[in-house]
C-alpha cells in the first residue's frame, strides 16, 4: 500500500474510533507486568498488560498479533468466540500495526510452543496515524536512526537494547561511587567563566541579570570549590558542552563524570580507577576481549601497563618534548620527520605537544593503557611532580585509540594557580587560541584552604561505546545533534 493510501486508512480508522464512542487516546490502563516478565510466568495465570502492536496475522476467526514494549514482545491470541463477534470484527476495523493495545486473559501455549495470552478483552489505547518503518523489518538508515531515534528503537531490537545497557551502565558507576562513600553533587551547567579545560565553549545572555554567560565545557573548578567547603569525596555526573567539531569521538554535549577526594595523589586514583572498571566489567557481565564493530580486539586483564607520556612520544618520534621552549623550534623538527597536522603552522607549544601525541601516538595504544608524567605545559591545574618540576603527576587512561580517562593531582597551591592562569592569559594575548580561562573567584576560594585533592574525568558515552563495542559516538546518545534539513 502507498503511504498516502496508508496515512488515509488510519485516519478513516480514527474515525471509526471515536464513532464506535472510543477514546482514541484514552488516560491509563491497569498495565500489571512487562513483557519479559510475563515470559517468566506459567500457564493459566491471569494477565493484565500492554504495548505497541508489531504483528498482526489473522486466520479466519482468530487473530494473533505480537505486542512490545521496552523489555521484549508476546503474543496475545485473540478468538471470536471468546470476545463475541461483534468485539472481533470492530478489532479488525479500527487497529493497524504500530497502535497501542491493553490486553488481558489467561497464558496459555500454542501449538507452536509460544507462551501467550487468550486474550477476554481488549482495549484501544493509542492510534498511530503513521506507519512504522519497513513493516518493521528494521530500520537501516543511518542518519534516520539518528534524527528520528524513536523508529530506530521500535524497529531495531538491539537499539533497545543497546540503551539499556547505557542505563544499566551509568547506574553501575553511580553505585560504585556511592558504595565507595562518595557523595553525588550537582554544580551550575551556566558559568560566568568556561574554564577548566581547553575548549570553545557556548556563549550566551541572561536577559535579567544582563550579562553573558557560557555553558560549562567542564564540571572542576565548582567541585573543586566544594573540597575547600568540606565536603571530602564528591562526583558529579552532567553534560558538558564544546563548541567544536564533531567526529566520532567528539560530540557537542556529553555526558560527563568528574570526581574529587581530599587527600589522595594521582597514584590514588589509578588505583581507584581499575578498581571501578573491575567492578563494571563483573557487574554488567563484560568479556575480558571487547570487539569492536570496526573488528579491532581490546584484552581489558588487568593490571593495565603505565607509560611514561613523554619517553613514549620520544620512542615512537625521537623528539623530547621537554627539551623544548619555544614553539617555533618544536614545529620545525616535527616537519623534519615528515609529521604533519592540521593547525600546525598556528599551533603554541602545548598545542604542538597535544597534537603529536595524538597523532603518532595515542592511535597505537589499543588495550587499556595508563599515561603519566605529562609536561607541566599540557594542564595548568595539575600538581607538579616533586622531583621534576617539569611535568606534572597526572594519567591518562587510553582505550582503543580513544582517552577515557583523565585524573591528576590537583594543584592546590593558589600563588602558583594564579601564576599559571597569568600565563595563559598572556598567551592568549599573544595570539594562541587553545588556552584556559582564569577564574578569580575560584582562586579566592583556594586562598581559604585545600587539602591534597586527587579528581578524575570521564566521558560517560565514550565508555558506553567502548564497552558496547561502538566506535562513533552518535550510536549510543540517544539523539545527537545533526544539522537541521
């Protein structure tokens, strides 16, 4: 049937609804179970439930259709003789494959061996004026399981599936944290300041205070700011927002974990991080080999090997990134090895350091690796390291080419904070684009105190894509932003 013949079949059928003096769209009915618990039970019990008609298949003076919801399908078993004849006909004049249905009777199997319901009522619950996509023999269009998320999840079984385990696993790390005696805490998502970390940030204005304010492209410096008020183990799970490009490993807004503890070093925390991924792994039963779509194979055994940041650049380069003070000199010996990316020719120092490092380096490193010891150039909040005053005490937590993982200790001394926010300042004056704002009142808030602090940020969704063997982001958010038609 052509759609506009279809679109018409079920605005007659609506209107056959509301002749018959049917609610076409009625206020609630008694669901008493979902559908994979239904499938738990035994014949004869009495079941009251409801979903989204996928299947309808009729012989004669019985008909079967499949209903779903969330959890999975059953099938309900509907017979003339048993809702009379006059309910059976009106059943075939008013539903179509997509509707919603309330249905109760008594579980029986088939012949076929199918547990279902003898259906002794029914009830409408919902008209879908537009049909489903292929009949539901699935939806395979990319950019239409993107911007219309709710087909691809009615059509698609493993989509379903796919955003429950998201669920599954961010209630996973809420638990961790919460059995590890860590507090959850929110902090504004509107900031005068878009500060800690490198990044474009959303800029805005609130009408009434007449001021322009950023969405924050980090959770830190406010958490942070919570240590000095006492609070000693935090995290925060919220979105945090780039205005940059989007790639498969980039998105615009994310879902974003950070958390701090006082007293803990960096070392502290990469404790604490294996010991989180071990308890994932365990809880949402996940393999010891991931693989991903793309056919590359993760062997996540713990323990996970630690590299040095900079004696891995120098291996796989010969360049020693520490050796260097000055921009210019670094870029012309990554163009003597025939290195290139793009950006190069405008990029500062630490830009160039990033950038090398992400280039020949992080693509290498597949199975969980930790990073440490990076130049105190590469993060303006972390501590520097007491014996080298060159790098500081921060990892990263590498997976699949992607960081997962990012943790350090925090630099807590507010002379030297201020000092380093000057200094990006003055770069930024000098033209450099990638640096960090300063934030006076987080610095007032670091004059009143910190004990030694220890957090840690991670991408919520990159850790669903990797566990679930995903390698672009925009299939495990349940709606990424695209470009408007």
């Amino acid at each position: 049937m052509a759609l506009h013949d279809e679109i018409t079949t079920r605005k007659n059928q609506l209107a056959k609804i509301r002749e018959c003096g049917i609610h076409p769209y009625p206020e609630k009915y008694p669901k008493d179970k979902a559908m994979a618990d239904i499938l738990s039970l035994k014949e004869g019990e009495q079941i009251s439930t409801a979903g989204r008609i996928t299947s309808i298949r009729t012989m004669g003076k019985i008909t079967f259709c499949h209903i779903s919801d969330i959890s999975g399908k059953i099938q309900i078993v509907i017979q003339e003789d048993t809702i009379g004849k006059d309910v059976y006909k009106q059943f075939h004049d008013i539903y179509s494959i997509g509707d919603f249905i309330g249905a109760s009777g008594e579980l029986f199997t088939t012949k076929s061996g199918e547990l279902s319901i003898k259906a002794t009522s029914t009830t409408f619950l919902g008209k879908a004026l537009l049909p489903l996509p292929e009949k539901w023999a699935g939806l395979k269009d990319t950019e239409t399981k993107y911007r219309q998320r709710y087909l691809d999840l009615i059509a698609n079984p493993e989509s379903k599936k796919l955003f429950l385990f998201r669920s599954n696993v961010i209630k996973a790390v809420r638990e961790f944290y919460w059995r590890n005696g860590f507090q959850e805490v929110e902090t504004p998502t509107l900031l005068h300041v878009a500060t800690g970390a490198v990044a474009n940030p959303y800029k805005t204005h609130h009408t009434a205070l007449n001021q322009d304010l950023f969405l924050r492209i980090s959770h830190e410096l406010p958490l942070k700011e919570l240590i000095v008020g006492g609070f000693e183990k935090i995290f925060e799970i919220g979105k945090a927002f780039r205005n940059e490009g989007i790639d498969p490993s980039h998105l615009p807004e994310h879902t974003h974990l950070e958390h701090y503890s006082a007293y803990w070093n960096f070392e502290d925390n990469i404790a604490f991080t294996e010991k989180m991924f071990s308890y994932l792994f365990e809880t949402l039963g996940i393999a010891q080999t991931l693989v991903m779509d793309s056919g590359v194979e993760v062997q996540l055994k713990q323990p996970w090997p630690r590299y040095n940041f900079v004696e891995l650049i120098k291996e796989k380069t010969g360049i020693d990134v520490l050796a260097y003070e000055a921009a210019d000199t670094l870029r012309s010996d990554i163009k003597k090895k025939n290195i290139s990316f793009d950006g190069i020719d405008q990029m500062s120092l630490a830009g160039l350091m990033d950038n090398l490092y992400k280039k020949i380096v992080r693509p290498t490193l597949i199975n969980p690796t930790f990073l440490t010891t990076y130049p105190e150039i590469l993060q303006p909040l972390a501590r520097r390291n007491d014996e080298n005053q060159n790098v500081v005490d921060q990892f990263q937590l590498v997976i699949n080419g992607w960081e997962v993982v990012k943790a350090y200790s925090e630099l807590v001394d507010p002379i030297d904070q201020q000092q380093r926010f000057a200094q990006q300042s003055e770069h930024k004056e000098q033209g450099e684009i990638e640096v960090m704002e300063g934030d006076d009142e987080y610095i007032t808030s670091m004059k009143h105190g910190m004990p030694p602090i220890s957090g840690l940020g991670m991408g919520l969704d990159r850790l669903v894509a990797l566990l679930s063997g995903n390698s672009n982001l925009r299939d495990v958010v349940l709606f990424p932003l695209l470009r408007k038609k």
